[in-house]
C-alpha cells in the first residue's frame, strides 16, 4: 500500500518536471510520421487508427502504437508494443525497452488516445520527444498541444475534429 502511494507521487513529480521543462518548438512541416499511445483494455480498435492515419496520407511504416495493458500477462499476441505498471519501477520511472524505444522517437504527431487520466500514460505522454501532440483528456491541459474533448467511442468525430485541425494548422 505504502509503495502503491509513494510510486503515484513520484509518477505525478516525474510528470510535473518533465512538463516544465519541455520546449514547445513546433516545426511548420508536414505529418510525415506518427505515434499512437492508448490503453488497451478501454480501446484497442487498431483499425480505426490505422484508417484515419491512411486518410491522413501517412505510409504504415511511419505509425508506431504502443498500448498500456492492465497486468502484463494480460498483452495480447501482436507485433505492437506493450507496457503494464509492471514496467515501472517503484519511482515511477519507467524499465522497459518498448516504453524507452517509443519515448525517444521523434514523431511528428503523437496520438493520446485514452480517457480518464491515467499516470502511466501520462508519464509515455509527457515524456515522448514529439513534436506535436494530440489528446482526447483535458485533465491535464499540460500535456498535449492541441485537445479534442470526446469519449473514445466517438471515433468520427475525432477523426473529422483531428483532420480539420491537422488542415487548418497546415500539418496536412
């Protein structure tokens, strides 16, 4: 119990500092490449990301999802990457290779596909070196750049709110 409430403060510490340090140094150029963070047991419609990003006009090759699991013997058979809080150690930091691999990848457009807040995600979120970012919570108005306030089910009108801003902004 004790070790439960330390590990969420030092997520929420973790998250506070990584956000007050973060550069907001947008680059005006086409979404050439994009990730995906979502929680698996709310949603784990891959189709549907995978649609939108081709209506986007964005190569498969350039998507990468990674998808939080609530234990880790729960991670579905795929070739896409997983962490549970199983993968962070008890100062919230994360130990996973997959969780790492993600975070440092230079995205052009990250994709916050989960609803309520959760710190795990969070943490991926405010850690990911993207260059723009695009959530669905406004909980936290600290972690993305631009927020679309709907409920995962709402699939089109995320897809139609996200290209109509992606266009207005000149990102498409």
């Amino acid at each position: 119990m004790f070790f439960k409430q330390f590990r969420t403060l030092s997520l929420q510490k973790n998250i506070t500092l990584i956000l007050k340090s973060r550069i907001k140094n947008f680059k005006s150029d086409k979404v050439s490449s994009v990730g995906v963070i979502f929680d698996y047991d709310s949603y784990h419609n891959y189709d549907f990301f995978r649609n939108l990003i081709k209506d986007m006009g964005i190569n498969d090759n350039k998507i990468r999802f990674i998808a939080m699991v609530d234990l880790e013997k729960n991670k579905p058979n795929s070739w896409d990457s997983f962490f549970s809080l199983d993968n962070f150690d008890w100062l919230g930091r994360p130990k996973s290779y997959e969780i790492e691999e993600f975070i440092e990848q230079q995205f052009d457009l990250l994709i916050s596909y989960y609803k309520p807040n959760q710190l795990e995600l969070n943490l991926v979120t405010s850690s990911s070196k993207a260059n723009f970012k695009i959530g669905i919570t406004n909980e936290d108005t600290r972690l993305h750049d631009l927020t679309i306030d709907i409920e995962p089910e709402n699939t089109e009108v995320f897809k139609i709110e996200l290209i109509k801003y992606l266009t207005q902004l000149n990102r498409l």
